[in-house]
C-alpha cells in the first residue's frame, strides 16, 4: 500500500465529547488510524493502555522528551500529553491516515510541522451544557471545572487556526461532518490527479 501523507488533527476542550467522536468516525472509516499519545495522567475507567494513550509516570516521559521522542508535547493541568514520532512514521507507511487528538497547543505545534493535515475544532453548544458533561463525568472537583471551562474559552478563542468547526450537539452528525470534509479533501484535484493520470494512460 502507498505511503500516505494526509492527517486529521482533532481538537476540543476537555468534556465536548472528542473521545466517543473520534472512536465513531474510526468505527466508519477503515482507512483512519488512532495516532495514540503519551500521557501522564491517570487512567479513566472505560480508557485501555495502548489503546487511548500510553499511560507512563513523570519521569518516563521527561526521559521521551529528552531523547528528542515526541513530534509534540504539552503540560495540561499538570499532566503531560505527548505525539510519538513513531507513531507517526507507522501510520503513514501503512498508507493509512493519521487522527490526532490534541489539545490547542499541540495544534499549533503540528500547524507548524505537518503540510498536508485537516485541523478541525470540536465546540460544545454552549458552556452550559460543557459544565454539565462536565459534572456528570464525575472525575473533577468544583476548584477544576472552573478551569477547565476558563480553559475553554481560551482554548475557542484560537479558532482562526482552524481549517472546519464542528459544534457537537450530536454524536451522528458530527461525525457524518468530519467523514464529509474528509471525503472532500481525498477528492481534491491534487489528491485525484494521479488516479485521473492512469485511467487516461489506460484508455491510448
């Protein structure tokens, strides 16, 4: 199978919703493969080491980031997220696309080194409703929800970065977005040309 050099980087603040997202865009689409991130935090109930992230301690991951391991990494509420550049290379010679899912500072971080990516903001309908997914997920206290919804609106604010935004207030349609604008980008003339090339070739 050709390499392949198009990714999809996914970003949302913390409880829009981004996880049960990205796991139903991939149940959809075969050709999407979850680039799994180093963190430090610890692991959720329905989360799989492996599978969600490499769940690894402190000082694991400042031994990665001295060892030049990771294409991007960031500290979020005292926790450490990380991209393996392994993870990367893998995806891409398996001619499969690469899905991101990232915070804004990792975003900016792969704007600046990967060409050829979708960058795409997941929003919740409104901040209200944010706080309440918030709440019911029952894994913060009151002290970090409010900043993790002053986060937020931080985080909305580098909407210009964006290629697409998607306000998620439904997992099916906001998946049938992102396999629309997928489907769109993998139709563009640059991505066809060489397709078109052959079944011209073909028909002298």
């Amino acid at each position: 199978m050709p390499r392949n050099d198009l990714s999809i980087v996914i970003t949302a603040p913390s409880g829009t919703g981004k996880t049960t997202v990205i796991r139903e865009l991939m149940r959809q689409m075969d050709e999407l493969e979850f680039s799994v991130s180093y963190t430090t935090r610890p692991k959720r109930p329905a989360e799989s080491d492996g599978l969600d992230y490499y769940f690894v301690s402190k000082e694991a991951f400042q031994q990665g980031i001295e060892n030049d391991e990771f294409f991007e990494w960031a500290e979020v509420h005292g926790n450490f997220y990380g991209t393996p550049k392994k993870e990367i290379d893998r995806i891409n010679d398996m001619g499969h696309i690469a899905v991101f899912d990232v915070d804004i500072q990792g975003s900016k971080t792969l704007k600046s080194k990967i060409s050829n990516a979708i960058f795409i903001l997941l929003v919740p309908p409104s901040l209200a409703i944010l706080e309440d997914r918030l709440r019911k997920r029952n894994t913060d206290s009151d002290l970090q929800i409010d900043l993790r919804l002053e986060k937020a609106v931080a985080e909305m604010r580098n909407y210009p970065l964006f290629d697409y935004i998607i306000v998620n207030d439904g997992l099916s349609e906001s998946v049938s977005l992102i396999v629309s604008i997928i489907g769109a980008v993998l139709h563009r003339t640059d991505k066809m040309a060489l397709k078109l090339e052959r079944i011209l070739e073909a028909g002298n």
